[in-house]
C-alpha cells in the first residue's frame, strides 16, 4: 500500500482556485457551479475559495460563471437545521473544523450571517432554547386541535427545536437499540410520539422518544 501527503493548498495563487473553478464548471458542462458541486469534483475546498474572494458570488464572478442560486433565499432556519443534522452526525457540538467538512454550505455563509463559527453556534443554541414561545410545539396552543373525534392541544408536526431537543435528551442515540450516528454513519435517527398523535398523545418532551429508522418502523408495525 502507498502512503501519500494531502496536497497542501496554503500558498495556492488566485489563478489557480479560478482556474479550477472553471475547470469543474467545464466538467459539468455548465455555466455555473454550486458549493456542493465544488467541494465533490475540486481541487480545493470551497470555503477556501470563499475565505480567499470573500464570497461564492465573487468567485463565480472571477471565473465567468454565472450566479449560483445555491446560495439565494437560506434562511436562519435552513441553516440551524445544517447546524443540528451535524450535531447529530457527531453526537456533540461540532467544531469549525468538522463543520467545515460536513456542512452542505460554505463556512463563510455561516460567519457572514452570524459574524464568525462561534457566535453562529450561539445564535443556534438561543433558537434551541427559545421553547416559550406559543407557536412551537412544546406550548400549549390556544386553539384546540381535532383529528378524528379527538381534541388536541398540540399540533401533531415536530419542529426543529423539540427535536433537537428530544435528541440531546437522549444522547442523540435510539431509546430502543442504542444505535447512534456517532458509531455508524448508517443510522438515522427520528423523534416519535410515545403515544400517538392519532390515538390523543401530545407533542411534548414527555411524550417523545428517539428512535432509529428501524426501530421507528418496527414500532409502527406494531401498531
């Protein structure tokens, strides 16, 4: 077996990051090129781009390409849910580093919006916790909610922040089986009621439980 270094790309000269760019966009046979694109078929990691031009758009500009609609229209939101898919991956908070490897959108999206890895971290962690308020799931709503004969005080959808933390309440592993992503890259974990939504149970801390894909649909064949 050979054993070879990583390329180095510190000193890599503004030619070089847009000639590459161009030459995926040339590979691709488009006229544009999304960060996902680059990170699979260049040379070079796309945040080093971005660090270097400042941003995605600039450096499509540089390389004659047209504006990548990748980067329009992500919402806080969008990218505290790339922000919680990592944590998950991980089991644990995830540093600049393994971010930057795992996130489906460049690194200077996230400082640009939150001023730097850390305070978008802090911006996440505030969302999380913001658990008051009467739109989300885990408060009771005003309006009763009816399904089929019975009264609910909880919409039956799970959102972000009762997710993430149902997950973190259960050491982002199944209750059932113990698998975590953190072990196998294979599992895919999901919240689920304990009692279901259709049979009167609510959507909250209580009464929700992770489970990996399997065990989810083996409990559901059992109902």
């Amino acid at each position: 077996m050979k054993f070879e270094l990583n390329e180095y790309h510190r000193n890599s000269s503004d030619d070089e990051l847009i000639e590459d760019l161009r030459n995926v966009a040339h590979f691709l046979k488009k006229n544009t090129v999304t960060l996902s694109e680059y990170n699979e078929y260049g040379r070079f990691h796309a945040t080093t781009l971005t660090r270097h031009f400042g941003s995605w758009f600039k450096c499509l500009e540089l390389a004659g390409l047209a504006p990548s609609r990748s980067k329009i229209g992500i919402s806080d939101e969008e990218l505290y849910e790339d922000i919680e898919r990592v944590w998950i991956k991980l089991g644990k908070q995830p540093s600049y580093s393994q971010m930057r490897d795992l996130t489906k959108y460049s690194m200077g999206i996230f400082e640009k919006r939150f001023g730097g890895w850390r305070h978008s971290l802090e911006a996440f962690v505030k969302y999380i916790n913001e658990t008051s308020d009467e739109n989300d799931s885990v408060a009771v709503n005003k309006k009763t909610i009816k399904d089929k004969g019975r009264n609910h005080k909880t919409s039956r959808s799970i959102n972000l922040r009762i997710r993430f933390l149902v997950l973190r309440r259960d050491d982002f592993k199944c209750c059932k089986c113990g698998a975590s992503p953190a072990k196998d890259p294979s599992v895919i974990l999901q919240v689920d009621h304990i009692i279901p939504w259709s049979k009167g149970g609510e959507t909250v801390l209580e009464n929700l439980q992770t489970l990996c894909s399997e065990c989810n649909i083996g409990k559901s064949d059992l109902i």
